[in-house]
C-alpha cells in the first residue's frame, strides 16, 4: 500500500497538487491520504450538491459546497478546490447566473481526479 501511496502523491505532484502542504496536513503519512483521498471521491457531499442544486436549494448546496471545499483545501487538490471555491462564492452572493458553469468546472476537475485511482 505505501508504494501505491507515494505513487499516487507523485502523480498528483506532477497534476498540480500542493502536495507539500497536504503532506504537512497529513504528518507525511501518505497511505493516511490515499485513504483520504479516495474517501473525498466517494463523498456523499458531490451526489447531494448535485441534487440540490438541480432542485434549488442553493442555501443547503453552499452547505454541501462548503464542507467539499474544507477537505479538498485539506487534500491540496487545487484544481478541484479552486472549482469548489468559486462555485461557493456564486452560492454566497446568491448569484446563479453562471452556476451551471461553476458546476460543470467543477465536475471536470473531479472527473480528472478519477484517473488517480
């Protein structure tokens, strides 16, 4: 498991990934954040921000933005947390406009992480 581990903060490293700052979140224990980071692309939080925001409910979608934006901050993703970041602050500032955008970024970001698997 360590040698998939280091294997898979590598890649990330080379994806863009803070991996220094996530490494120093994590005490250098980089089997902890492959658990981790397979926990955040099995986190319930992405299939109810979908059907929130399908629905409407924009202030319970900021909630379920913003508890993905904590971990993903954590995890050093930046890609998908900078994603996550302005769809929150569209959801703050109850502007909806480009909401479709902001998720759809969003959900390419994750799909990309995907391939880390």
């Amino acid at each position: 498991m360590e040698h998939k581990a280091n294997d898979l903060t590598e890649r990330l490293r080379a994806f863009g990934a803070d991996m220094d700052g996530a490494l120093a979140r994590f005490a250098g224990d980089e089997a902890l954040y492959a658990e981790c980071f397979e926990m955040l692309l099995e986190d319930p939080s992405f299939a109810s921000l979908d059907r929130l925001l399908k629905s409407g409910d924009f202030p319970e979608a900021l909630c379920a933005a913003h508890a993905l934006k904590g971990v993903t901050g954590n995890l050093g993703l930046t890609a998908l947390y900078q994603a996550i970041c302005s769809l929150v602050e569209s959801l703050r500032e109850a502007e909806h406009s480009d909401l479709e955008e902001r998720y759809q970024t969003l959900l390419r970001e994750r799909a990309a992480l995907e391939g880390f698997r």
